[in-house]
C-alpha cells in the first residue's frame, strides 16, 4: 500500500520560516525584497493554520481568578521545533491571562492566533536608558528608587489591536513592535509563536520585562503616536510558563 506523503501545513510553515530567516539579518527588513518575497508566502501560510492542525482545542472554561484554580498555570508552551534560524511553539492562555510586556532583542518574531482572541500592545524603545539626574525621571509618581534610573526607557505605543483566529498574523521586527504585551479576551486563547533567531542569553538575545510607570502626555515628533516611560523589570510573580506537551504533527527542519 502506497504511503502518504502528504505534507502537514505545520510542517510547511516550518520550512518557510526557514527559509525567510537564513541569512537574515538585524536590519534586512525595509527593501530587501527577496525577504519580503519569503516573508509574504510565509504570512500567507500563518493565515490558513488553525487549532485542528496541530490537534489542540480550547479547555474547558476555568476562570484563573476563580478559588479552585489558584494554582492553575496561567499559560503553558508546546515546544514544536528550533533551529539555529528560528524557534516554533504554541502559547496556550488561561481565561483572564496576561503575559507581560516584554522584548525580542534583535529579533524578529510572528504571532497567529489559533483560537480565542487575544489584545495585544506593541511598544518601540526610542533611546537609551535615562539617567537618574533628568528632569523627565523627576516628575515620576511615586519617585523611582536610585538604583532604578538606568531601567527607564522612553518608548511609543504603536498598535493596541484585538486579534482572534480569523485574523492574520501579528508581525513584529528588531525595530519595530518589537515590545509587546498579551492579554486572552473573553476566554482562553491560544497562539502559534515564531522568533527568528531564538531566544539565547549568551548572545543578548535574554527577554526583559517591563512595566508603563506613565505616559509622557505627548505625541512623539518622529511618529505622532503616544509616547510613554518603561521601567525594566524582573519577571512578574503573578506570571509563569509551564511546558505542555505538543499533540500535533511532527516537524524536523
């Protein structure tokens, strides 16, 4: 009997991933069209996944704020697949779930909702840490603490967009979107989650988290959009990631 050789849509968007990312580099957006070119067939298959692809389905509804699920993790991971080019895995959100906002340095990264709907903001950093002596960081309430001068950054609100199944991917860049929170709306959701390169601390590619200590009150002059202050942060003790095993069909690159 013949075999099947049919080509799971994961595994596709796999191998598409890599081959957009190869060879790209920090700054090889804006007019490189050869990525531009892979990366719109790569977007195009992101648009066709769904939860039954990869055999996941939402849970029942469980509330985390309810007593009997205090300890219920708020999000878990399926790894699928990682390369020195890319990493590939579903982020699966409780009801009422957050993660974050946090960074990607020097990497760029793809977001596809597989069910649920999910709020996501994207901040960009716009310079270097503020100084513990600047007038900006004086008008702060209440007023940093000394050693926190150095962990401001002044950033923008980019997009602030609801996303669900039906919706494309949400792109971001090392430039642009590169910050960004996520909170599952009106239930649990779940997403399939690229970064290009992976994450990797010995290279500064470690994930930062932050918090809006306020907004400037102003437009940025380069962009118009809504400038705010980020303070860095350690990892929230109300957020954590567990690991859950990944059901859906196998992908080797």
């Amino acid at each position: 009997m013949p075999r099947n050789n049919k080509t799971s849509l994961i595994q596709k968007i796999a191998s598409q991933a890599y081959v957009t990312f190869t060879n790209c580099s920090t700054s090889a957006i804006g007019d490189n069209k050869a990525f531009l070119e892979q990366q719109a067939e790569l977007v195009t298959q992101l648009s066709d996944i769904r939860a039954a692809d990869l055999k996941i389905a939402p849970p029942k509804k469980v509330s985390i704020s309810s007593p009997q699920s205090s300890a219920v993790t708020p999000v878990t991971y399926m790894h699928i697949c990682e390369t020195d080019v890319f990493s590939m895995g579903a982020f699966l959100l409780k009801s009422g779930a957050s993660i974050p906002l946090h960074d990607h340095p020097g990497m760029n990264g793809m977001l596809k909702v597989l069910y649920g709907k999910v709020n996501i903001r994207c901040y960009d950093k716009l310079d270097k840490a503020v100084g513990a002596e600047s007038e900006t960081e004086r008008q702060f309430d209440p007023p940093l603490l000394p050693f926190q001068g150095d962990d401001v950054r002044r950033a923008v609100l980019r997009t602030s967009e609801q996303f669900s199944d039906q919706s494309g991917p949400c792109i971001l860049t090392p430039l642009k979107d590169n910050l960004h929170e996520i909170d599952a709306v009106e239930g649990p959701a779940a997403f399939l989650d690229i970064l290009a390169p992976p994450y990797d601390p010995d290279n500064g590619r470690d994930c930062h988290y932050y918090r809006v200590l306020q907004t400037a009150g102003k437009k940025s002059e380069q962009s118009g959009e809504d400038e705010a202050w980020l303070l860095e942060i350690p990892q929230p003790d109300d957020f954590w990631c567990a690991g859950e095993p990944y059901p859906g069909p196998e992908v080797s690159v």
